[in-house]
C-alpha cells in the first residue's frame, strides 16, 4: 500500500491551494479554465475543494492552464531536468511532460543506486510499477508522485513556466553539462526553441 505520511499530504494539499489561489488571483473563472484544461467546470471546483484527485496528467494540464509547471526540485533546492530536454520524435506535449517529472526520479535512483524494487518498497508499491512509473507506460497517481520524489530526497514544486524554461535554456546551453549533444549549443542564439515549456 502507498506510503502516504502527512508530508506528502500537506505538499499535495499546497499544490491545489497554490493552483486554486493562482486562478481566483488571475480572476479565470472554473468554466474559463476547464476549458483550457479539457475538463468540465463542475471537476475544477472538485479538484480544488479536494473532493477529486486529479490524474497525473490533469494535474500538469491544469498547472499549464495557468501559467505554471509541475518540478521536481531536487535535494540541492535546484529544479531536476529529464535528458532529453526536449520533445523526442513522435512524442505529445503530454507524454514530455510525463516524462519530465519521471526522468530526473529516475536518474536520482540511479545515482542512489537503488533497484526498482527496493524503491517500491520505500514508496509502498511494487517494483514493476517503479518501472511503469519510470517508463511513463503507467503514470502514477499524483500523491504517489509526491510520495515517490520525497523517498528519493526529492520534491514537487509549482514554478512558472518562464523560470523553468529559462532554466531548460540555461542546462541546454552549458556545454560543461554531460550528456547534451554539441549541436544543442546553437540554441543559445535562438529566439524561439524546441524546448516544450512556452505555452
């Protein structure tokens, strides 16, 4: 069973909080905003009086829906990037944002040098769906997202999505960074680029 313990609580609740406080700020009403979400108003208002979880998916719809991104922000307080940083060939904006918040748990893992399995049991699942989870084949739920970043030493953030693709430009273009192919360096000079954080 997950391991849900009132730290992850309390940053799931933050997260709806934040996104319900950002909308009523931005005076966007419920319908205006499911409308951009693809979702009906009815459900906006269950996701924000927490009579609904929203899916994975439509947690980082909704963020997009006003301006935001879903982060992990790893131990060192710095946003976590996936490699690669950008859409691969035939994938949706929604599958990359999927994939942007498993890959740097993932890597993490990795780092850690933790199997699959003995992560699931941190996080209170199996180790097959540590790897459903990391291969984006079965999104987790969004509390277990929560759950599976704090038993890596991460977490979840809200930031804005100027401030994360200023930080995708910054990784992308800092040829010191292993891993980043040295054509990707031209990007600097670009006005528009292919990495999919502008709405």
């Amino acid at each position: 069973m997950l391991k849900v313990d009132e730290a992850a609580k309390h940053a799931f609740v933050q997260v709806v909080g934040k996104l319900r406080s950002l909308r009523r700020d931005a005076r966007i009403s419920q319908a205006a905003l499911s409308s951009r979400v693809g979702v009906r108003g009815k459900t906006i208002s269950q996701w924000e009086n927490l009579r609904l979880d929203p899916t994975l998916m439509n947690l980082t719809r909704w963020s997009g829906g006003l301006d935001r991104c879903l982060v992990i922000i790893g131990p060192d307080g710095k946003v976590l990037l996936p490699e690669p940083l950008w859409l691969l060939p035939g994938e949706t904006r929604d599958s990359f944002e999927l994939r942007r918040l498993a890959g740097p748990l993932k890597s993490r893992r990795q780092a850690l040098k933790m199997n699959q399995k003995a992560l699931g049991q941190l996080v209170g699942v199996s180790g097959s769906s540590i790897s459903y989870w990391e291969l984006t084949c079965i999104p987790p739920r969004s509390i277990a997202q929560i759950v599976w970043a704090q038993k890596l030493g991460c977490s979840m953030a809200l930031w804005p999505k100027d401030l994360v693709l200023h930080e995708a430009i910054q990784a992308l273009t800092d040829e010191s960074r292993p891993g980043i192919h040295p054509s990707l360096t031209a990007v600097r000079d670009r006005t528009q680029c292919t990495v999919p954080y502008r709405a």
